[in-house]
C-alpha cells in the first residue's frame, strides 16, 4: 500500500470515528436509533465457523495428500534416516 493510501484511509477511519462520538454525544431523539445500532455492530458475536466448514467443504486437495504412505502422513519412514539404535560412527 502506498503512503497516499494509507492517509487516505486513516484519513477516512477518522471521520467514521469522528461521527460515531458525535453520534453518542448528542444523545437526540434521532440519533437513538443509530446509536442502538452502531453499539449493536461492536458488541454483535460473530460465529464463524460454519463460513469456515462451508469454505472447508469446497477446498479440493491433491491426491498426494490424501493417499497414505506418500511420506506425509505419521507412519511414514525417511530411507535417510539412520535407524534407530545405529551408533553415530563407532
């Protein structure tokens, strides 16, 4: 992001700011109702996780990751690898 788009959008999240105290200040007849609403946002609990599982269920894998032994999964041996027990040189 260049210098120029970030103060834009700080510039911008200022005067989002800025309205929201005016808002809560006033405390008229006519701003209740928005005031209700903008404590309603940031308070609101967003539950995600069926976003995720959706998301989760569209996500197509490679096959190398779904076949067992391909050496991804737990029970897979290096051949590199010395076995165990081996001395180090001696």
């Amino acid at each position: 992001m260049r210098l120029s788009g970030f103060v834009r959008n700080a510039a911008f999240a200022f005067v989002l700011l800025l309205l929201a105290v005016a808002v809560d200040r006033l405390d008229a007849p006519a701003t209740r109702p928005v005031r209700n609403y903008i404590v309603f946002v940031l308070s609101h609990d967003l539950d995600y996780r069926p976003w995720l599982e959706a998301v989760r269920g569209r996500l197509t894998w490679p096959p190398l990751f779904r076949q067992p032994g391909a050496g991804l999964d737990a029970g897979s041996v290096d051949p590199a690898a010395p076995e165990p027990g081996a001395s180090g040189g001696r």
